[in-house]
C-alpha cells in the first residue's frame, strides 16, 4: 500500500478553523481543539469546555479515511453532551488507494451541518463538528457515537447478512421510511435553501458524468460473468445460474449499451422524482431501535456523497443488498411504502408504476456495472468450488466477496423476475 504526503493540519471553509487532519494530529492538541470547534459550531457553550480526552482509540474499518473513536471528559455536563464520540476523516495517508476515496467527504460535511435544522427528518448521530478544505478534499466530521447492542438499540447489521436479520421486512420498512421523509421534507421546502446552495441539482451534469460503457469491453465482461455462474451454480438461486437466462441477458445487456445515453436522460427527466437522498442506506448503514410500543424506528449514518438525486437510485442504494427473496415478496409493498410516506412528508405525489419503472431502469445500469463481480471474488475466493454456497463462511469473513457476489445475485434476480430486458425493446413505454 503506498503512502501519500502526510499533512497535519487543514483550514476549513465552513468555520475557518485549522482542525486536525489524522489522528496522532488530533490526540496532540486534544482538548483545547475539541473546545474550541465545538464552540464554534454551536455544540458547547462558552462557559463549558472539554477537560480531557478519557479515551481514543483508531479505527481502521472502512473503505476510505481513517477514524477513531474519542470519549472525553466535559467540564460541565450539558444534556445533548455525549462524552462517546466518533471522528472520521477523509485522508488515509497510509494508503493512497483508500486516501483517493476523500471525494466522498465534503458533501458528508455539507449533511451533517444541514441536519443541525430542527426540521431535519431523520434521525442522525449528532455533529458536534464538521469541516472540509475543499482545495485538498482534507476534512473531519465528529458526532455522537452510536451504541450500537446497548439498552433498546439493535447491534450492528453487517452487509449483506440479511440470513441472519431478524425480521427483514420490518427493517428495510424503516430504512425506506426515513429516505421518503427526508427527500419528502427536501422537496416541501422545509430544509431552506441550504440544499439548493450545499447539493445543486444539474441534471445534465450528473448525466455527462456518468462513466459510458463500451460494447466489446462489456461483452467481455458480462460473458465472464456468465461463466463464473454456470461454473459456480451453487453459489446463486436456480434460475438465475441459467443458461437461458445469461444468455437472454447478455442480449438484454447489449442493447442497455446502445441506449445508455437515453436511459440516463430518462433516470434524471421527472423533476418530482429528483430530491435529496441518502444514496447507501444498507442495513450495515443505519441503526435500530425499538420504541416502548414495539416499533421499530432507525438513524443513518455515513451519508458520503448525498445529494440530490433520483430516488429511484436512492431506494435501490438502500435494498439492493437485501436478500432476493425480500425483493420478490415486498418490492411492492416497500414501493407503496414511500409513495405514501414522500407524500405525507410534503413531496409530490407518485404513481407506484411510474416510481417501478424508474427503479427497474436505475438496475439495469446498475448491473452492467457488477458484471465486474467475478474477479473481486476470486481475489479473496479463489476456490469457489470447494464452498457450500453463498452463505459460506468464507463469505462471512470475507466482506468485499460476500457484497460483490450477494449484489450481483440481486440485480440479476431483479433482471430475470421483473423481466427488465422488456425495457430496452424498442417499443418500450419510457422511449415514448
């Protein structure tokens, strides 16, 4: 893993404050910076300060930036004070390939200074500070930690292990909720013009931005992909590991090429279906909690690269790692769910078939993109054959495999289910 030039300090655009740009950095100036950001963003009062830091450990998890979690002692407790912290950065300097991921950040920044409005919808670890340099994408978010297995709050969820979730529908009725409340709310215009002047929406510009695909090199691609599951076909569901179905959507495939352009255009083309939206909000990027009457409820976390969007893309971020089956039974159901609940949040008002179509769309460009699946497998999974299946727990320990192979499979049940190839005939309803 090759290093990049470490920095210690950044000045952020939002505050003006030098904050601390890793974790060494930040345990040397300790409680005096704590102080002093936090007053500065409003969190702590200016008769009260940070006394000490009682805890600090790295945290390496995740794909980009270092974190840490802090705990510390206050020289007054204050209610909304915790003394449990987490702090994420966006530079990894010990990494280059994770320390490239830092364009994640600054619209994380931009959320978590937003979600500060009271009329913010949904539930989120409190920021106590948020800053970006822009110029080098050098930034740090700290916020509440959540205590994810203590008292009411359900223990983290990995991704992609919904075998092991308990009661998958109620769950994803929540992440689903909380995604239709927030793009509702955006679209009421309750949140100000903050998102307008923090997330600009530029249609064009997200569809110009996108990467194209190429013929031969996605040919190549989506026929490796054929034949790692045909090779393997008890790592997936029957009808999905099928010679008639692959070869139906390696068809199907070559024609979403030829209009990659117009269904792109067709995902941004319903101003009613363009809001802000939390664009990964997987079970592993959340928290739950029962209320005292049984309900579930659940917080987000890790809104890297929010912004306005389609919320068809939005709903797939959230249950495209679900198992198939929940697609099959409650696709529907989920789909009335934020009908109703974007309505109720002051949203328009969405026909479920015209919400249907524009997810179903939104996975068939997603699919392309996983036809890279079988070679991130095979690098921590180099002998397929010799696993059970994909419940393996070869998969279990090893995530990046488990995510590629799980997701893969639930585009492709998506693909074969709702028989999305009826979308790319050159009849089809969209191209109207």
């Amino acid at each position: 893993m090759a290093e990049t030039t470490i920095i210690d300090w950044a000045r952020g655009d939002m505050f003006g404050l030098d904050f601390p740009t890793h974790p060494e950095a930040l345990k040397s100036v300790g409680p005096e910076f704590l102080t002093r950001a936090f007053r500065t963003s409003g969190t702590l009062g200016e008769d009260n300060r940070v006394a000490r830091i009682t805890g600090f450990d790295e945290w390496t998890l995740g794909g980009t930036g270092v974190k840490a979690l802090l705990s510390v002692a206050y020289e007054r407790d204050a209610p909304g004070l915790s003394r449990d912290l987490f702090v994420k950065f966006s530079r990894n300097f010990a990494d280059s390939v994770r320390d490239s991921g830092r364009y994640h950040m600054p619209p994380e920044v931009r959320l978590a200074n937003v979600s500060r409005n009271p009329d913010f919808p949904v539930v989120v670890p409190k920021c106590f500070y948020a800053d970006i340099e822009q110029d080098t994408l050098t930034g740090i978010i700290i916020t509440e930690r959540i205590p994810y297995g203590q008292g009411a709050v359900e223990p983290h969820h990995p991704k992609c292990m919904d075998q092991l979730l308990p009661d998958p529908l109620a769950h994803y009725s929540a992440l689903v909720s909380n995604l239709a409340r927030l793009s509702g709310v955006h679209k009421s215009g309750r949140l100000g013009d903050l998102v307008e002047r923090y997330f600009p929406l530029d249609p064009d510009r997200l569809v110009a931005g996108r990467a194209r695909f190429e013929g031969p090199l996605l040919a190549k691609r989506i026929g490796r992909l054929a034949e790692f599951l045909l090779q393997y076909p008890h790592l997936a569901p029957v009808h999905i590991a099928d010679r008639a179905f692959l070869d139906r959507f390696c068809a199907d495939a070559s024609l979403a090429v030829e209009r990659q352009e117009e269904i792109w255009r067709f995902l941004y083309s319903r101003p009613d279906m363009l809001a802000l939206c939390h664009m990964n909000a997987n079970i592993d990027n959340a928290w739950f909690w029962r209320e005292p009457d049984g309900a579930l409820r659940a917080g987000l976390i890790d809104w890297g690269s929010v912004g306005q969007m389609s919320v068809a893309s939005s709903i797939w971020g959230c249950i495209g790692a679900a198992e198939p089956e929940t697609h099959d039974r409650h696709l529907d159901e989920l789909l009335d769910l934020f009908v109703a609940e974007y309505a109720g949040a002051g949203g328009p008002i969405l026909d479920r078939r015209d919400l249907a179509q524009h997810l179903e769309m939104h996975v068939v460009m997603s699919a392309l993109h996983m036809t890279t699946a079988p070679p991130a497998i095979l690098r921590e999974v180099p002998d397929p054959g010799a696993v059970a299946d994909r419940y393996d727990p070869i998969f279990t320990a090893n995530e990046t495999a488990r995510v590629q192979l799980k997701i893969t499979i639930s585009l492709l049940n998506m693909w074969q289910r709702r028989d999305l190839g009826r979308h790319l005939r050159a009849d089809a309803a969209w191209r109207r």
